[in-house]
C-alpha cells in the first residue's frame, strides 16, 4: 500500500468515527435506551444505514461496478449453514455489547474522543479474540 | 456549518452517512467494512505461539482495516472532543427514570462516570462492565464471524441469511443482559 491507499482508508475510517460519536451511537446511555425499546433512535440510524449499503451493494452488483483500481468487486458470501456459531457466538456478542455499551468500533471512536479508561475494554476484548482462536476447535459452529 | 458540527446528528441523518461507509470502502478497494476482524489481526501481529487461527499474513490482510480503524480512533476524537457535544444526551424520559432506579447518577458525558472511569476498576461492578464486556465483545464477534458493522451493517446490505441469525443472537443476548443481568449486576 502506497501513501494515497493509506489516506484513503485513513479517511473512511474518520467519517465512520466521526458519525459514530455525532450519531452518539457510541453512549452507553442510548445501547440501553434501544434495548429497553424506548427510542426510534438506534433502530432509525441502523435501518436506514442498512437500507443506504443494501441499495448501494444492489447497484454495484447489477452495474458491475468496479473498484478505483479497476479490479471487479466480489462479495464472498457467509456460510448460513453454520447457525450454531451464528446464534451462540451471536448471543455472547449481544450479552457483551448491552453490558459494555459499547461494540468494537464505538470502542475505539470513545477511546479516541478522550475516554481513556476505554483501553481496558480493548484489552479485554483482544483478550476474548485470543480466547477464541484458542477454543476454536472445541466450539460448535 | 460549525454548528453542525458541534451538535449531534438526529438519527435520520447520520443513518444514511453510516451506511455510505459500505459502498465507500467496496469502490475505495472492494473492502467489505467490518471492524471487529482489527482484533484479529492485532492479536495475529503479536501472536508468537501456534495457534492456527492467528497464522496468517495479516499486513496483507489487515493493513487497509487497521489503518482505517486508526480513522475511527481520530474520527472519535474530532466528533467527542475536538467538536464535542457540551450538552447531555436527550434520552427518553424512561430510560434515564429506569437507570436512576438502578443507581446511575451522571447522565453528563456518551458514558456513565459511574461505570467508566479509572477508580471504577476497583468496583465488582466496574470490572464485570469493562473486563468482562469487552472479553465477550472480542470472543462473541469472532465466534459470530463478525459485530455490528460486519453482520448487521454489511452482512444485512448484501441479504446475508447469515447475518441475519447473527443479528437475532446479538438481540437475545443484549434483551437477557439489558432486562435480567444488569439489574443485578447493578444491584
């Protein structure tokens, strides 16, 4: 990667962190709020996130539109035939996502806005994604 | 211009700006936007052992996620501190009365004193939120093969069934934490 490639993902990644804080996705106030059902709120942003990136993949797919390097873009499809790794590893996500508040990009845009005590939660879930290349083997999936 | 940088975005603006994330990053390189796999790839750059799942070339592999989560650490300074929001988050009235009744008492900042802050470490409760959170964020996302943007953001964008059970666990998962774990954790 040359130095415009870096400054290209450097970029995205800054607009993706900067709405997260503007959106306050990121609060630990509004992951309760939404799993408590007491807001549009979080369901407004993801649904229409969904919405925006489901219409822009349909039109990349059906125009064949190819990446600024000229390369075709393929999607590689998720295996659907695993549902136990889907459902298990999917409700330890949630259990840890409402008890945090906060999943892996709101983790590092919170760190980010001055919240430093947020590099323990990074720790820890560096320490979780270790645990879990460890256990692979012996999990369902 | 400056004001709308300082106050926060209402739901129905910055949905449709979080999801230009996916298109951008397919046109930017066909990179499918996913964050969690960063934790992947840190743990590949400082793994020295042999677990299998850490032996890949992740420069190759990770160079452009990391960078971009670099973004995500300068975004989250500019949007929370540099063009920080001074006023408190307008939450619904229910929410901030529930979570009075279980003890929290700074509605100020994107998170509760209470539970983030240094001296909360010393706390059980402090600990279950910080360590064991971001414990089963990391291990969960990966099990899942993928968090909130990777599954309900990406994989939902591109009809993935897949996702789709991810999304449900993620539910089950923050409805049994939300409704029956954290009043006790609270407690």
């Amino acid at each position: 990667m040359n130095f415009t490639e870096y400054l290209k993902y450097l970029t995205i990644g800054t607009l993706f962190g900067f709405v997260l804080m503007k959106s306050e996705v990121v609060s630990w106030f509004r992951i309760q709020e939404m799993f408590r059902f007491d807001s549009i709120h979080m369901y407004g942003i993801i649904g229409l996130a969904v919405i925006i990136g489901m219409l822009s993949v349909q039109i990349i797919k059906r125009w064949q539109l190819k990446d600024m390097h000229g390369n075709p873009i393929s999607i590689p499809p998720k295996d659907s035939s695993q549902v136990p790794r889907y459902i298990l590893g999917g409700t330890l996500f949630g259990i840890g996502w409402a008890l945090l508040g906060a999943c892996p990009g709101p983790i590092f845009a919170l760190l980010g806005s001055g919240i430093t005590v947020m590099a323990v939660p990074v720790l820890s879930a560096l320490a979780g994604t270790y645990a879990y290349g460890l256990l692979r083997d012996r999990l369902p999936h | 211009m400056f004001d709308l940088l300082h106050q926060p975005w209402s739901w129905y603006v910055a949905g449709p700006v979080l999801g230009l994330t996916v298109p951008l990053l397919l046109l930017a390189g066909g990179k499918m936007f996913g964050v969690s796999s960063n934790l992947r790839h840190l743990c590949a750059a400082c793994h020295r052992g042999d677990v299998e799942f850490f032996r890949y070339d992740w420069k190759s592999a990770g160079r452009w996620n990391l960078t971009f989560l670099a973004g995500t650490v300068l975004g989250g300074f500019l949007g929370g501190f540099v063009f920080a929001n001074p006023d408190p988050i307008q939450l619904a009235p229910s929410t901030i009365a529930d979570l009075r009744a279980l003890g929290i008492q700074d509605f100020h900042g994107f998170v509760p004193d209470d539970l983030f802050s240094w001296s909360a470490l010393g706390s059980f409760t402090g600990l279950a939120v910080l360590i064991l959170g971001g414990f089963l964020v990391g291990f969960g996302a990966r099990y899942a093969g993928g968090c909130t943007s990777g599954h309900a953001i990406s994989g939902l964008s591109d009809l993935q069934l897949a996702s789709l059970i991810a999304v449900i666990g993620f539910f089950i998962g923050g409805l049994v934490m939300t409704h029956l774990l954290y009043p006790l954790i609270l407690s």
